[in-house]
C-alpha cells in the first residue's frame, strides 16, 4: 500500500536520499514516465531503459527544481530529454531521410482520409512504435511534444528540411496504416 506524503515532502525526502521517498517517486509517477519512453523507444526493453536512465537523473537533480511550474512537467522534461539523448547516442543506427534524398513526395488522396473512426491509444500508440526511428522521433517531438520544426531539427541534429520530411512520411505512413485498416473494418 503506498504511504502518502505531500508533494514537498516527497521531494524533500528523495534529495535526503531516503529510498521509500524514491520508490513512492517511481510508483507515483512510473506509468505516465513508461508512456513517454514507449513514444520513442524501439521496443519495450529500451523504453524500460531509458526510464530508469530517466528517474536516475531525476533523483540527482532533484534539488535544482525551483517549484516554478508544475512538478509533474519538470519530470516530463528529464524524461524527454533522456529519451532524445538515448535517441542521439543510438543515431547511427536510425533511419533517417531528407527532402533532397527524394525524387518527390507523394499525393495525398483527400478522398480517402475524410472516414472517421476511433481507435484506442494502445493501438495508436503501437503504429507509432512501430514507424521507422527517424519518422518516430519527429512525430514525437513535434505533435506530441509541441517543438517547433527548428527544435526538432536541433534536437535531433538533421535539418529543418529533413525534420519536415520526416514528418510528413511519418504522417503519410500513419495514414496510410490507418487506411488499410479502415478499409479492413468495413469489409
């Protein structure tokens, strides 16, 4: 059963360095972290690697929190970042494409992405797992964490004109997944 203690107090214990401080931390806040993991990771081993990566530099760098803004977004913040510096060690080992590697880029077909339908976030969130590294790192950066094309493009190390590439193929990919399924759901 978990032991409540006030937010403050929880934070204050954890930089004394009191592991059931620690661990109320982790429990508190170990899904919502997971679920930021999984958004980036390849599979579900790294996710689990990044997090604790994750909550280590949390617990180190506790003390500089200066409590302006939500506790919660700070967090979120650590693991983003751990997320992308998994993702910037790992580099040479993504996929990734730029606008000049293209001959061209494909047409949208209007027609087919007026249906309306809903799917879970289990399963939206495993078409997104599953885009090539580069495609997921851009999505993520830019829809789900709000960057700007030019902060993507920072952050991943790649050019504005590649950063937009890769999110207009990850969209392109993702809309035709959900297409294809669509279309299987009415048959």
């Amino acid at each position: 059963m978990h032991k409540r203690i006030p937010e403050d107090k929880l934070i204050e214990e954890c930089i004394e360095g009191k592991r059931y401080a620690q661990q109320l931390l982790f429990e508190k806040y170990r899904s919502l972290m997971f679920a930021i993991c999984m958004r980036y990771a390849k599979s579900k081993a790294e996710a689990e690697d990044v997090m604790v990566d994750g909550f280590m530099k949390i617990y180190s760098s506790l003390h500089e929190f200066k409590k302006k803004g939500s506790f919660e977004g700070w967090l979120k913040r650590i693991m983003v970042n751990t997320a992308i510096n998994n993702y910037r060690a790992n580099i040479k080992h993504y996929y990734n494409t730029s606008i000049d590697d293209e001959e061209h880029i494909l047409d949208v077909d209007s027609n087919e992405d007026q249906f309306k339908t809903s799917y879970s976030a289990e399963y939206l969130i495993m078409l997104i797992q599953n885009l090539p590294d580069g495609y997921r790192m851009v999505f993520n950066l830019y829809e789900i964490e709000g960057f700007s094309h030019k902060e993507v493009a920072e952050i991943m190390g790649i050019s504005v004109s590649t950063a937009k590439t890769q999110l207009f193929y990850a969209k392109k990919t993702l809309q035709k997944k959900l297409i294809s399924e669509h279309k299987k759901d009415m048959y």
